[in-house]
C-alpha cells in the first residue's frame, strides 16, 4: 500500500483515463474473497459450541439419573467395603463407555462426511488427522468432566439412606 501513489502517478502519466479507485494488494483481495468462507467457519463454530453444550448437559443429565436409579446399588457397595474412589470410578467408566461409543459412532460419520466440507476449508483436508484427534480429545475430556459431577454424587451415598430406602 505505500507504493499506491507512485503506482497511481505512473498509471495517471500512461493514461489519465484509467480510474484508479478502490486499489488494493493482492492480500486484499484474497481476504474478501475469502469472507464466505469464514462467515460459514464462524457459523459452524457457534453451531458445533451450542451442540457441544447440549450434548454435556444431556450426559450428565443422563450420567445424574443412572445415579439416582443406582443409588441402592451404590449403597451396598459401600456397606459391603467399596471405596469412594472404586464407586466414583464406576460411574466414571460407565460415562467413558458411552462417550466412546458416541465419539467413534461421530468420527465414522464425520470420515463419510467429510467430502462435504472439502471446499469450505482452506489450508488443510478434509480429512486431516490432527484435527480429528483433536476433537476426539476434547469431547472426551468435556465428557470427563460432566460425568464427574455426578459421580461424585454417587461417592457421597450413605449406606444406611440407600439401604433404608428400599
């Protein structure tokens, strides 16, 4: 963009005639050519965030009613010697399968859709393995943590409440 005036002068020097407004550089024009496709990235972003808050509150919704109806079993686990932590990490687990079975279920789906998105990207493939693992990673971890609510809950069962319960 400094050059813009010399460049204007020599152009005006040839041919007065050529109208020179709105000029820019080449990165200029590559980045208005481009406000599509971040519009639709912007867009997807906030989408897959949203659906990433749903999917959470409805594990540990799901997660905090399993507790609720093992609550007798979590009982006597804990009369019969288990530890908070052994209780703690059944539930964990329980929440980890269905988190796995749900992401693979989603990468095999994401693979099969991937060609859709090809030309929305820029820079990298559909397919690109570090952001596949990358993802992965995150739900699970997101998916760690909304289970550990409820598994905690499931550590602070008394025994005697749960058995009484019954």
């Amino acid at each position: 963009m400094s050059l813009l005036p010399t460049v204007r002068a020599e152009v005006r020097a040839l041919d007065a005639g050529v109208p020179l407004a709105g000029a820019k550089t080449v990165e200029g024009f590559i980045d208005d050519s481009l406000v599509p496709q971040r519009f639709v990235t912007l867009l997807l972003g906030v989408f897959a965030a949203v659906a990433l808050v749903l999917t959470l509150l409805g594990l540990s919704s799901v997660m905090a009613y399993t507790v609720a109806q093992r609550t007798h079993e979590f009982g006597v686990r804990t009369a019969l010697g288990a530890q908070a932590s052994d209780v703690l990490w059944l539930v964990l687990a329980q929440g980890v399968r269905r988190t796995c079975v749900g992401v693979g279920l989603g990468l095999a789906g994401a693979l099969v859709l991937a060609h859709l998105l090809e030309r929305w990207l820029y820079g990298i493939t559909a397919t690109d393995p570090w952001t596949f693992v990358g993802v992965s990673l995150l739900l699970m971890t997101a998916a760690l943590l909304a289970c550990y609510v409820p598994a905690r809950r499931a550590t602070r069962v008394s025994p005697l409440v749960a058995l009484r319960a019954e």
